[in-house]
C-alpha cells in the first residue's frame, strides 16, 4: 500500500481542523480529492479501516456546514463524501453507491442547459472508462474487451459528431490517445468541478477489479436515460405547436437509447465471479429501475400504461407523471397530420420503438451472461421479469 494511502486519515483530518478553524465566510481549502480518492479505492467503500472511516465521517459533517450550490467546489466535497461513508453511515442507496444524483445536480447547474450539459458529461465519463480499460489491457495482445473499448471509442466520436462520416476503426494506441484528449478538451472548457467528477469518481464498494467497469457503465448509462426523457419531454411539450420538429426530436432521442445500447457491449467482457462479489458487497443499493428510465417511462407511456413497481421506483416529487403521456400525444396528433407527415412521425416513432426493445433485449443478454437465473434486483425473479417486458414498446400501443 502506498505511503500516500496510509497517510490519508491524517490527511483528510487536517482539513477538517483548517476548515472548522476559519470564519463562515472565509474560503475553505480544497478537500485533499487525490489522497482520499486513492484511499477509499484502495479499500472499498464496504470495507473501509475504521481510522479512514472515521476520518471521512468528520469530514462529511464538516462538509455539509458549507457547501454551495453546484456547480461550486464545497457542494462536490459534500456529495462526494456522502457517497464515500455511505456504508460508513448505514446510509447505503442507489443514489449514493452510482452517484446519479450529483450528476444530475451538475447538469442541471449553469446557463448551457441540461441536455448540453449532459451530453458533454456522459462523453467526458465514457472517455475515461476507456481510457481505464484500455491503460489496463496490453496493447501487444488485445483481447475482447480491448476490442470493445476501440468499438466504443469509434461511437464516442459519432456521438460527439453526430451525421458525421463513420469513423474508422481505431488500434489500442490510437483509442487511449484520442480519449485522453478529449477528456482534457473537455475539462478545460468546462466548469472544474468536471475535472473532478471525472477523476474522483466512482468509488467502488469493493476491490475488484471490474467494478470500476460496472460502475462507470452504470453512471452512463443513467446520464444518457436522464438525456432521453429530456428529449422525451421536449418532444411531448412542443410537439403540438411544432409538428413538424417531432421527427427529428424523436430520431434524436432513438440515437441517445442507440449510444446506450452499446455500452453493453463492453460492460458484458465483465467478470462474472467479481459481479457475484460486487452484488454482495452492494446489497440494499440496488434499484428496481434507474430513476432515469422510470422518467423516461412515465413521460412516454403515462400511468396507466406502467407496471406497478415501476411507479413504485422512484418517487412521484422525482418524475412527476404528466396530464398527457407522449405517447398520447403522438397518437391524437397523428389523426391532424396529411399522410406525407404521419408517414414521417411513424417512421420515427418505429426507430424510438426499435431502439428501447433493442436496449432491453442487449441489456438481458447481458444479464443473462453474467448473472445467470438468480433473483434480480429489488426482488424480482431476474431473468424471467425481463423476458416479461422484453418486447413493450415505449411509444406505440401494447396490449
């Protein structure tokens, strides 16, 4: 263990003693991120050495008496440290172990609006699981995975330069650079916090290996549903008034659930022993469905339409259920539309469909994969609870 791991405790509780000795208005130094960020990952947030635990819990209290508002230094500080002493705490969650809820704290912050933020967040978080995978992975002997980073990296840039020329395929070398500048491109026209964001999280409950992976993936994959039901809500909002701007709001929220989808093909080159390990290590933080998918579910298809537990999954106050669901919408604008312009509003309606029944289809392979015919999360019965929902689509009626 390094001498800047074990030092760490004495570290963070000198912070802690410089920031409660100075005035409510003076400027508190930064938290020591590097320090206590290779720490808590040496350990596990599970598993944290009573002296570090304790250290990070007075840090917390100290944290919460100043923080700001995002996307400030001091509000990082506080909701990080709220992840990190989750377990510490006895106050594991979901929303604590992935940390959507800072990141959907951050992109709700600043004038550029939430999809832009959004989307430069999920490219900055995708750049770095990259980079991740592949400073791990030999570059004299690629294997699956390697393959599966280049392949993302290839859907990186399209994301970032949508209708551009298909990029061409990328070597192990080629990848690691391409993502090491875009994350530094992107930190550096950003708000600093993303620096931070992007090097102090996750905080793996454990010290396997792949759960960075998991996690990563996880955290992506919730920015990206949180981007969809965005569009979701645009669309449903403005279709009306602009009936003509709803396909290419619709394609445009296909091609968000298109880039999700293929994180998939990554996060199935994870280890199914670690995962076993990992579920364990992360019990009572399982969510029945990301809060991001339940809002995007209830913008599109409304309350009658839902299963039980998904109205269940996050509450109400969250993702408020709206008068008209998009789907709704669609259908009584549809009858006021000429043929030519039904036949546009279809085709796109059919590529969102297309494009949820793929991702739910991938994301069940992969679950099958890796976590076999066991009891899934929330308590339902795995394998079989997705092949129930496999083919409803999100925007057409299903019996």
């Amino acid at each position: 263990m390094s001498t800047a791991v074990r030092s760490a405790p004495q570290t963070i509780r000198d912070w802690s003693r410089a920031v409660d000795g100075i005035g409510p208005g003076s400027p508190a130094p930064a938290f020591p991120f590097a320090e206590a960020t290779a720490a808590v990952r040496a350990h596990g947030t599970a598993e944290l050495p009573a002296e570090l635990a304790e250290a990070l819990v007075d840090a917390a209290r100290t944290a919460r008496t100043r923080a700001g508002e995002p996307p400030d230094e001091s509000w990082f500080t506080d909701r990080w440290l709220r992840s990190a002493t989750m377990t510490a705490t006895a106050t594991q969650s979901y929303e604590a172990y992935t940390m959507c809820g800072l990141f959907d704290q951050y992109c709700r912050s600043g004038p550029a609006g939430y999809q832009q933020h959004a989307r430069l967040l999920s490219a900055a978080l995708t750049a770095d699981l990259i980079r991740h995978e592949l400073d791990a992975a030999p570059s004299d002997r690629p294997d699956a995975r390697t393959a599966a980073a280049t392949r993302l990296t290839g859907d990186l840039c399209q994301a970032i330069r949508p209708g551009g020329a298909p990029p061409r395929p990328l070597g192990h070398d080629a990848a690691l650079r391409l993502c090491t500048r875009l994350i530094h491109r992107l930190c550096r026209t950003q708000p600093p916090v993303l620096r931070r964001i992007v090097d102090c999280t996750p905080l793996p409950a454990t010290t396997e290996p792949d759960e960075y992976l998991f996690t990563r993936s996880v955290q992506i994959m919730e920015v990206l549903s949180a981007v969809a039901a965005e569009q979701a809500g645009e669309a449903r909002n403005r279709g009306p008034h602009q009936p003509s701007g709803l396909p290419p709001r619709l394609h445009a929220l296909a091609d968000t659930l298109r880039h999700a989808t293929r994180l998939f093909h990554l996060l199935c080159t994870l280890d199914a022993g670690q995962f076993a390990h990992i579920r364990d290590a992360t019990y009572g933080t399982g969510a029945l469905q990301s809060p991001a998918f339940a809002a995007l579910e209830r913008c599109c298809r409304g309350e009658q339409a839902l299963r039980p537990e998904t109205l269940e999954a996050v509450p109400l106050d969250r993702s408020p259920l709206p008068e008209i669901p998009l789907r709704q919408a669609l259908a009584a604008l549809r009858t006021r539309l000429d043929p030519e312009a039904a036949a546009r509003l279809d085709e796109a309606v059919t590529a969102v469909d297309t494009a949820w029944v793929r991702w739910k289809r991938t994301h069940r392979g992969v679950a099958r994969r890796i976590i076999g015919d066991v009891p899934g999360t929330g308590g339902t019965d795995g394998l079989s609870y997705l092949n129930r929902h496999l083919d409803t689509p999100l925007l057409t009626h299903h019996d």
